[in-house]
C-alpha cells in the first residue's frame, strides 16, 4: 500500500478538490493522510471523511503592509519545522497539494526529503503560495488551459479540477424537504463562498421582498454571516456553510448568484447551472476571480455583474435577464467537453509514486 500526505486549505475551495481524490484514491488503497493548519475549514471537512488529521503553524505571506507581516514569518518557519518532521514519521511516497499558505512548508518539506510532489492551481494564473512551491513541485495540474502560459512547459498539465462525486448525486425532493420549500416557485441559491460575502448579502436580503413574490431563496452567506432577522422568512433558507446537503440544493436551484472562485465556476459548469458571477474585486484581491468569471462569460457559460456596480438595482436587473435566458446559458454548458480530472490526476499520482 502506497502512502500519500495531501494538503490544502484556508478556504473550502483548497479542500474541496483533495475530498473528490480521497474518494478516488481510497478505491486505489492508498494510505491517506492530511496536514493542514491547527483550527482551518479543511479541518473539519477532512476529518469528517475519517482521515488522519496533522495540523501545523500557518502563517499569510503578504505582498501588502500589515502588522501581521512581523509575526507570520515566524508561524511559517514553525510550520516548516513540523512539516518535515512529520515527513519523516509518516514516510509518504507522494505529496498532493491544493495550494493555500498552509500547503508551502509542506511542498518545501517534500521536497527536502526527494518525495515527489504534485501541486494544483485552481486559477488562471498562480497564486503567491502555488508561485513558491512550483520550483519544488514534479507536476503542476492547473484548471484553465489559459494558465499553461504561466507554469514551466516540462511540468505542466491541464486536468481541471475534481469534483466530488456525490454533486452529481442531488435529489431535488431531499432539497426541497430540507429547505422547507413546497417546489411551487423557482428557486435562486446565493453562494458567498465559505468566507461569505457581506456586499452580495446585503443585496440579496434587500431584495427579498420583491424576490420572494417570484422564487424561493436559499442563502449560503458564510460563516457568522447569519441574520437572525430573516429567520422564518417564508420562502427564505439561510445558511452559514453547507456541506453534505449541498447536492440537493444544487439539485433544487434554478440560478445560482455566486462568488468566481475556480472550484464554484467548475461545480456551475459541471452541473449546468444558469449563473450571475459576482467576483471578488481587484481591491479586495489579486484579480483571478475577475479572470475566471471573464472566461466563463466569454464562453457563454455566465453572466458576469462586477461587485463595483452591485446594487439593489442591478442585481435585480441580472437575475431578471439570466432567468429568462436561462436556457442559453443551459445549452452553452451542457455543450463544454469536460474531462475526467480527478481519473487523471489519480493516474498521475499513481505513476509518481511508483504504481504504474
């Protein structure tokens, strides 16, 4: 039995993508193992699959003042420290990192030790943790195709991103039954990301009223993000965080409001969702929102509503035009070809660690 150490997180989108290959690679009986931050999201997700938990110091490493800048170093050379000391009692044969900050003394401990290292990016160009560890990575699995002018040709392979198998598994009466809708309205699911998204919520319950007399709404507006205002607003379901039931509230939705984050475009496209993408801004980013909800919609899969130009208004404006053209942006979905990324990631895991 092949060991393997997986890492990843900080949002649900550096974890997410790790489960569908756990799911996989169990079936491959691999020895699986995950080291992440002490108290992140990954921990909770990860543990709840039943794999062993290893939590390490994570520190932010930022191109931008704060005072934080002072302090994390000395977290990052901690978790330095713990990374290989956990290479050594665990002995993998392989690392697979989904990116995160979490994930760089990982790699670097990986690769201090010569244990093959495979790393993904989600976005179309990298992020700083992922622009660290690509010198010390074997292969660089990336999303868009677009992103293989920003990786070394020698190690670069476009897979797309995994995705867990049970989002194609949603029974839209198990949705219904959990939100407490009755199906008589159309239903609009609202996707801050794990983090939530304080400017699209704010919007999103503004418009209750008028949204309400039309459709149902379920709201996933990210943790602490709760109102407790709305609670038993009829037709009206909020949510912090959604995890298991997640494919049943895909299978009830009709449009989907979210955040561009590349592993919710992926799961919108996948699943053939009607879409209003609302990226996160350059001020509050590095732009690879912006970039993936500007390829979606020049494919035709998304519209695309900058958060600059949200406003009650406009967001009411979107959801009135992607509705009514909703089978357009059906049909330009189900038309994408989509490859099978998690098999061959799996393959290529296989193969460096030696099983093939």
């Amino acid at each position: 039995m092949k060991k393997i150490i997986m890492t990843g997180g900080g949002t649900a989108g550096h974890v997410t993508p790790n489960m569908a290959l756990i799911e996989r690679l169990r079936d491959e009986d691999f020895e699986i193992s995950y080291i992440g931050s002490y108290s992140g999201i990954e921990k909770g997700l990860i543990e709840g699959m039943g794999i062993p938990y290893y939590g390490i110091s994570s520190g932010k490493l930022r191109r931008y003042f704060d005072v934080k800048n002072f302090s994390d170093p000395f977290r990052v050379l901690k978790g330095m420290r713990e990374a290989k000391k956990l290479m050594k009692e665990l002995k993998p044969d392989i690392v697979f990192s989904k990116g995160g900050f979490v994930a760089v003394p990982v790699v670097f401990a990986a690769h201090k030790y010569k244990i093959p290292v495979i790393i993904h990016e989600s976005d179309m160009t990298p992020g700083l943790a992922n622009k660290l560890c690509i010198p010390k990575a074997d292969k660089i699995c990336c999303n868009f195709k677009e992103t293989l002018d920003f990786l070394p040709e020698d190690k670069a392979v476009h897979t797309g991103t995994p995705l867990r198998k049970a989002l194609f598994e949603g029974s839209r009466e198990a949705g219904l039954k959990f939100c407490g809708f009755d199906g008589s309205k159309p239903v609009i699911m609202v996707v801050g990301g794990s983090t939530g998204a304080a400017a699209i919520n704010e919007a999103v319950r503004n418009l209750l009223p008028t949204l309400l007399t039309r459709f149902n709404v379920v709201h996933l507006c990210g943790k602490g993000k709760n109102d407790p205002a709305y609670d038993g607003t009829e037709g009206y379901r909020q949510f912090e965080y959604i995890s298991t039931e997640l494919k049943d509230l895909f299978a009830i939705s009709d449009l989907v409001i979210s955040r561009a984050g590349a592993n919710a475009v992926c799961e919108l496209l996948a699943l053939a969702k009607p879409n209003i993408l609302i990226p996160l801004s350059a001020a509050a980013s590095r732009g690879d929102q912006i970039l993936n909800a500007e390829s979606f919609e020049r494919l035709g899969y998304s519209y695309v509503l900058e958060e600059e130009k949200l406003t009650n208004e406009t967001l009411l404006e979107s959801i009135e035009k992607v509705y009514n053209e909703r089978y357009k942006y059906y049909a330009a979905m189900k038309a994408a070809t989509q490859a099978d990324a998690t098999g061959v990631i799996v393959k290529m895991i296989k193969e460096l660690a030696g099983l093939s």
